[in-house]
C-alpha cells in the first residue's frame, strides 16, 4: 500500500502542491486520479464501494500524501473520517446503500459540519436546530470552517432537535448538495493548506427528510465525538506526514548546501537535529499507527487517538521550524517547500480539536 | 483471449554500484522493482483486456521473492501469475532461460505473447527472441504500439533506429514491447488488499518437462569473465575522407581489432 501511496503522492501530488497553495486552488483533479485507483473508500468493505482496506492503510494514504501536500492529504481525511466513516458506522442499510456507497467509490465527497461561530471546542453550544415537521427536520443555522465544504456532495450536519436537553439535544443529519436553503457562504482564506477549501456551511429552512436522520434522535454529540476519535487518527498522520516530508527536503539540502567549504550536514549541529526530529518523527509514527491499529481491531482507541494527535502536531511544528532552520534564508522562501510544509503544519494542532482538547482527552482517561 | 506476460523483477539499477575489487554488481541494499520494458507489456496486455476481455498470465522466472512483484502485478488487474523457481533454473543466461520459460509455456493455452525489449539489469534483449523461436512463434521485436488486434492477427507499429514500420503477425505470437509503448498504470487499492489472498502458482523443475543439461548455470554457454564499466579514452583519431574511403577504414579497423572476420 505504501508503495502505491507514495508513488501516486510523488507523481501526481507533488508536482502540483506548490501551485495549488499559490493559487488557493482546490485539486479536483487530484480527487479525481484518487478515485480511479480505490483511494476514496480505503478502509471500507466493497459492497459499501470501498477497497476492502484496513485503517491503517488508509492512514499510510494520508501520510504520504502529507509528506509532499498537507492540502491533498487533508481533503482525503476529511472524506474517509469525517464523511464517510459516520455513516459508515451509524447509518442504516438503505442510508449506507444511498450515501455511502457513492462517498466510498469516490463519485462523491464528503464533509463534516458541527463547528459553529459559537460552538468550536465547546460543541454543545450548536445553534443550528431541526424541528420535526412531518416527514422532514426543518434546518436553520450555519456553520463554519468546514473542510471540503465547497467542493463535497454529502455533509454530515449536527443540529439541535432538542435544546432542553443539552448534548443529548444534539442529532445527526445527511445533507446533500443543492437542497433547497442549503448554501455554501464565505470561504476562509487561511495561513497554511490553503489548496483545502474551508467554507462557511449556511442553512436556511432546509427541508430534510426524516430517513436522512443519521442514528437515533440525540445521539448527535455522540456520534460527533466519536467521528472525531477517527478523524483524529487521520490528521496525526497528516501531521505525521508533513513532518517527515519537511526532514526529508531539510536532509536533501543539508547534504548540498555548502558552507565553510563542507556540506552543512557535516556540522554536529546539522547532525543533532536530524537525528531528534527523526526519532521524534518515528515516536509520532508509532502513535499513530497503534492508534489506528486499536481501530482496525475493533479495540478501545479515543485516547491513543488523542495522544498520537498532540505528538505528531507538535512534532510536525518542531520539525518544520528547524527545517527552515537548517535552510536559512532558502527556507524562508517560497523557492523551497519547507516554508508552506511550515504554515501547514500549523493546523494540526488546532482542527479536529486542538492540542488542549487532546490534552482533556487525555487527562480524563488517565484521571478517571 | 490468453496473453502471457513474460516479466522479470530486476535490481533499481538507478541505485546500483559495482564492487571496484571484483567487478560485480553489489545486490544487497539494493531494492528490486520490476523491469521498466515488462512492465509496459502488462500496460499493453492489461488495455487489451480493457478493450476486447482476455486472461493475463504474468509469468517470471528468479527466486521465490518474485512473489512480491506478482502480488503487485494482480494490484493492477493480472488475472494468473506462475513463478518459475528452483535452484536448478539459478544462474541461467539468455539461451538456459528461454529454454525454461518455452517448457513452461508449450504446457499452457495463449493467443499472445508479450514480453519486455529487455531487461535493465542485462540490456541483452534476448530472452524474448530466443523465446519465440524455440517455440516455433513468429517474432515482433520493438514494439512501440499495437494497432490492432483482430481476425487472428496483431498489427503493431515497430520501433526502428529513426523510423517505424507497421508490422502484421498471425496470432499467436511473441511481441518484444517498449517502455514507450504504455506508462503502466497504478496497482488498485482493493487489488493490494486482495492481492495477499490470490494464488501464486510455484513451478519447479519437476513441473516442466525439460533437460537437465539445458537450464540454470550448467546449461548456460555464457560465461561471464568480468564486469567493469567501459573506460572512455580521449585520443582518438579524426580521418577526413570520402564516403567509399571511410567505409573501408572503419571496415579495415574491425578487422584489425577482430570485431569481425576477414
């Protein structure tokens, strides 16, 4: 798999990594080339139109795409974890059939919208509410900061059904694209994986039909924490990524650059540095993949999910930051791609609940 | 339709080095892949399939490890892979080899053979000919196109020095293909997920009918004296002459250095 990953990453991804953060363009056609070989729906079965993949393939997709493009590799975890991994879990057959299978083969693409203007880390604060009215929920509210949001077919949407009963007044809905009062507002211009499109999500008496009910009534906030465990999984290993892709452009250069006479590779303070982020790189991996392994076998994994999302974020900033280091004035350039690997690695420590979140996360496993 | 694909897993000779003391090619380190040249005769085979339905037979010779490429191979839609392997096939040369892979091949069904120019590793672009005419098959070498292939017959475009010519051949027959000819494609992710489940048929000397005294090193004629990488020297003679003149020199001088006889 890791192969194939890294090929594709290689051939298809890096070429354009560089233009598509310049431009703030979005890679359609990236989507496209990742669809044609199975990329969407990696660790689902195939009568969900899936690759019949595990999770930790689908992590080692995101991984390699991160090392050369912290955009691609990001629109593919959005998708698989955030889009299509709740109805995956919690939808019904008929739901699976209609949402999923198209999500999975890659003819669609998914996002995610709890994030509000006044929800974020507290996410209980939805604003957004459905009424029953009938055979449908009728929607109002927004969203904000959601990624894929100008480009995905299928959004997964959390509502208040019933605000008397705080988070467990929270419910799960499938919008599609183009329902009546469904609109896409502003799109954010943003520091780093600028390639990502991250809009505003506007709901206007949207009319949904009670079978897009995703899961019971209430059981909203739940299904949002746990996609979240999943998700989390799949932006350590774009961290994880964008750390190794920034020390292997940072070990290319260090052995070219000369300075003194000598290559700077050949300084103690080159060689030192490498050798902490590498080790510390390959700590983060371990985290990431045990976390995704706890997955795949059906194993407890919220708190390793934390765990392998502060480190690896925290990892991929030290690590970009000392690779402009060790570029000098190159790095800070725009000539070479440690400078956005730099402005993307930043988001990892904040989407998908941040560092501190994780820190909750954690602390209140080990606390209980 | 049956195509057999011949392929061969070869060191990336890219990250190659050659054992200065020795004069033979370093092998451990360094990763294996499969031949470029082979690998568009999958791409060519795959697109017939694609086009017209077949059954696509990889088939290699080498040690059991081939096994990996095969499972890549399957990634990208192979629909049979067989591996000849046995320690009495190792260390064959061009003439050894073909002798096995045209045993294995009178035992199965085809339409086509395809097979890569020739190999990184070697550059003999043997292994298909010899192939072929041990089978008693019609040959087309430097594949860079396949036309067509219809009523029996394959119509390919053929790649010459600076030409090309349009070459017809009855089916079945061996064809030599070009990386030019089909980038490959990517392996499918739910074709590596299945790829570890898929049988890879082993076939071993007491599987093919063959001689014992044509395969591996012992029936090789081939013996490799040395290796070593052509050194180039700058003193070299520069002859103005006429067209006839200069034809008999450079005639004179292959005589004079035996590259061929008088």
């Amino acid at each position: 798999m890791r192969k194939l990953f890294r090929e594709f990453s290689e051939k298809e991804v890096k070429p354009i990594a560089a233009d598509i953060d310049e431009e703030e363009r979005f890679p359609v056609e990236t989507v496209e080339k990742m669809k044609a070989i199975g990329m969407m729906g990696i660790p689902f079965e195939s009568r969900y139109g899936g690759s019949d993949g595990d999770n930790l393939s689908y992590i080692l997709a995101v991984e390699e795409l991160s090392k050369v493009c912290g955009t691609t590799g990001v629109i593919l975890s959005a998708h698989t974890s955030l889009g299509c991994n709740p109805i995956y879990t919690y939808g019904n057959e008929e739901q699976k059939e209609k949402y999923l299978v198209p999500l999975a083969r890659g003819e669609k693409l998914g996002a995610f919208g709890l994030t509000e203007p006044n929800a974020g880390t507290d996410a209980a604060m939805q604003q957004t509410v459905a009424i029953r009215e009938g055979d449908y929920y009728r929607i109002n509210g927004s969203k904000i900061f959601i990624t894929n949001g100008g480009y995905a077919d299928t959004y997964i949407v959390f509502a208040m059904t019933d605000k008397s009963k705080g988070n467990r007044g929270i419910s799960a809905f499938i919008l599609e694209k183009g329902m009546d009062g469904f609109s896409i507002g502003k799109t954010e211009h943003k520091l780093g994986i600028k390639g990502s499109s991250t809009t505003e999500l506007i709901f206007k008496d949207v009319m949904v039909p009670k079978e897009n009910l995703l899961g019971a009534e209430g059981k909203g906030f739940m299904i949002a924490m746990s996609t979240l465990d999943g998700g989390r999984i799949g932006i350590a290993a774009q961290a994880l990524g964008i750390a190794q892709g920034s020390l292997d452009e940072t070990i290319k250069y260090v052995k070219e650059r000369k300075q003194f006479g000598k290559p700077i590779a050949a300084f103690q303070n080159t060689q030192f540095t490498i050798a902490d982020l590498q080790t510390k790189i390959d700590a983060a991996r371990l985290l990431v993949y045990r976390a995704a392994y706890l997955k795949d076998t059906n194993q407890s994994y919220s708190t390793e999910a934390a765990m392998a999302k502060l480190f690896a974020s925290e990892v991929a900033m030290e690590t970009t930051t000392k690779a402009i280091q060790l570029h000098g004035g190159y790095g800070y350039t725009r000539d070479y791609p440690v400078e956005r690997m730099f402005r993307d690695a930043k988001i990892t420590e904040i989407y998908e609940g941040t560092s501190e979140v994780q820190k909750m996360v954690i602390a209140s496993k080990i606390l209980r | 339709m049956n195509i057999l694909v011949l392929l061969k897993q070869v060191p990336d000779t890219t990250e190659m080095k050659i054992d200065k003391e020795t004069g033979t090619l370093i092998r451990a380190g360094v990763p294996t892949i499969t031949n470029p040249d082979d690998l568009a005769g999958l791409e060519a085979a795959l697109r017939l399939k694609d086009s017209m339905g077949a059954k696509v037979t990889c088939i290699t010779m080498g040690p059991p490890q081939a096994k990996n490429m095969m499972r890549e191979l399957y990634a990208m839609g192979a629909d049979e892979a067989i591996v000849l392997s046995d320690m009495k096939f190792s260390g064959a040369d061009t003439w050894a080899t073909s002798n096995t892979l045209a045993a294995l091949i009178r035992t199965l069904e085809f339409d086509l053979i395809i097979a890569g120019r020739q190999a990184i590793d070697g550059d003999t672009a043997q292994v298909g000919p010899q192939t072929a005419e041990k089978l008693g098959l019609p040959q087309i070498t430097y594949v860079d196109d396949i036309i067509a292939v219809k009523e029996g017959k394959i119509i390919v475009k053929k790649a010459l020095e600076s030409t090309y010519e349009i070459v017809e051949a009855p089916l079945p027959c061996v064809i030599t293909t070009l990386s030019t000819l089909a980038s490959p494609r990517y392996m499918h992710v739910k074709g590596i997920s299945h790829a570890f489940e898929r049988d890879i048929k082993i076939m071993t000397f007491d599987d093919i009918q063959i001689d014992q005294s044509i395969i591996g090193l012992k029936g090789s004629p081939t013996k490799v004296k040395k290796t070593f990488t052509k050194e180039v020297h700058k003193n070299s003679d520069i002859l103005h002459l006429d067209g006839k003149a200069a034809a008999r020199k450079v005639f004179d001088i292959m005589v004079d250095f035996k590259f061929i006889g008088k």
